[in-house]
C-alpha cells in the first residue's frame, strides 16, 4: 500500500490554494531565516495557477528564493505551451517578482542534447529542496514521468545521479526534459496538489491499489512516506 505522511481535503480550490500558498509561504521564509536562501519547485498546468497567484502576493525576502520546475515541455520561454511561461505571469509577479527562475529549457536543439546545461542550471540550487509541489495527471504521471515514457525506469531509478532527464512519451505532444525521481524526493518537503473528482479517484487507486510504478509513476512518489497530499473538489 503507498500512502502519503498527510492528506488534507479542501471544500473548494480557492481554499486550497489560499492555504497551501501559506503554508509554502512560511516554509520558505524559515528557510531564509535558516539557511539564507530558499527554493521551491513548481509543476505546470492549470491546477496550481490559483496556489502561484495567492503565493506571489506574501510578503517575504523573495530575493532570496530560487524557483525551478518540476519538467517542462523542450519549447521556447514564451511559447504558450511553456511551463516557465506560466511561472513567470502567474507566480513570479506581485511580491514575488524578485525571485530568480532557473528554467528547463536551453538554446539546445532537443532535450536530450540540452540536458548537460540543464544540469550545471540546477546544480546552482543547493539541496535539499525546501519544498517541492507536484501535480498528477489522469494517467497517474507526475513531473514528466509519463507511464508510455520509455525513459520512465530511468527517471524512476532511486539511485539516479542525474537532476533531470530528457523524456519522449508518445502520449504528449511536446518532448520534455523532467526532474528524475531521485532529484524530487532529495527535499525537506514533497507536497502534492490535486483536484478534481477524476483525478482523485486516480489517486485513490494508486494509494489504495497494487498497480505498479510502471502504470501509475506517481506511486513512486506516494510509497516513499515523505509526501503530503492536497485535495480539492
């Protein structure tokens, strides 16, 4: 069975976002207290937009804070499919607008080719993470470690030396370069961010069943007891 440390359950995303901006908010503010510095990674998509808009507008050394991503589809910054575009206008605004993003995506023809830049980009970011933030998709991937992806072992590999890999999953539009699975879990704190029924009964199945990382990728995740688990309708 693969459960996470916390589950919280949210009446409505606004509340969720509003709350786990908060409590992200206070985790990297301890960790400029602490350490002088903070970081914080970041998944895509439509989900975390409200969680971006309401962190951006606390009040902290945001200076301090380095933001990178969890994948990203290997197109330019500001092709309307980019993740680092999505940070940029919804997170790295407001209060925020002084922290520095350490992107994905290089002048490299093809993820594969740019994943040694990549590399020296987030060996600038100490570690452990402060706090990493995940999204799951319907067919139980996370970052960009599709199930159909035939680099996924290698990017499941706890071993891996590797920050990131370049991934090709026939089911996405876009190849990418991902965080590997070992790059993710090396955080003080692994939260991940759902909503939706659809979505939640996917999750309900991966913490709950027997189905294999090979078929749910966000299992890998689950099963290691460093996770938290937020949820909304």
């Amino acid at each position: 069975m693969s459960k996470p440390d916390v589950e919280l359950l949210f009446e409505d995303r606004e509340a969720l976002a509003a709350a786990l901006a908060r409590s992200v908010a206070r985790d990297l503010r301890n960790g400029i207290e602490e350490r002088g510095s903070a970081s914080l990674v970041v998944s895509g998509g439509s989900t975390p937009r409200p969680f971006f808009e309401h962190l951006s507008r606390h009040e902290l050394d945001w200076a301090s804070v380095l933001v990178t991503l969890a994948d990203e589809r290997w197109v330019p910054a500001d092709h309307e499919d980019s993740n680092e575009r999505l940070v940029r206008e919804h997170l790295l605004v407001e209060q925020a607008a002084a922290a520095r993003l350490i992107g994905l995506v290089n002048d490299a023809p093809t993820p594969e080719e740019g994943r040694d830049a990549c590399e020296r980009a987030l060996a600038e970011i100490g570690r452990p993470f402060d706090v990493v933030v995940l999204g799951m998709g319907g067919d139980g991937h996370t970052a960009s470690l599709f199930p159909d992806a035939p680099e996924l072992s290698a990017g499941l590999d706890r071993d891996a030396t590797g920050n990131c890999i370049a991934v090709r999953p026939p089911s996405a539009l876009h190849s990418r370069m991902s965080l590997t699975l070992a790059a993710l879990l090396d955080s003080r704190r692994l939260v991940i961010h759902i909503t939706g029924e659809d979505k939640r009964l996917v999750y309900r199945e991966t913490r709950d069943g027997d189905r294999p990382e090979s078929e749910l990728p966000i299992r890998a995740v689950l099963r290691t007891g460093h996770t938290e688990a937020w949820w909304a309708p």
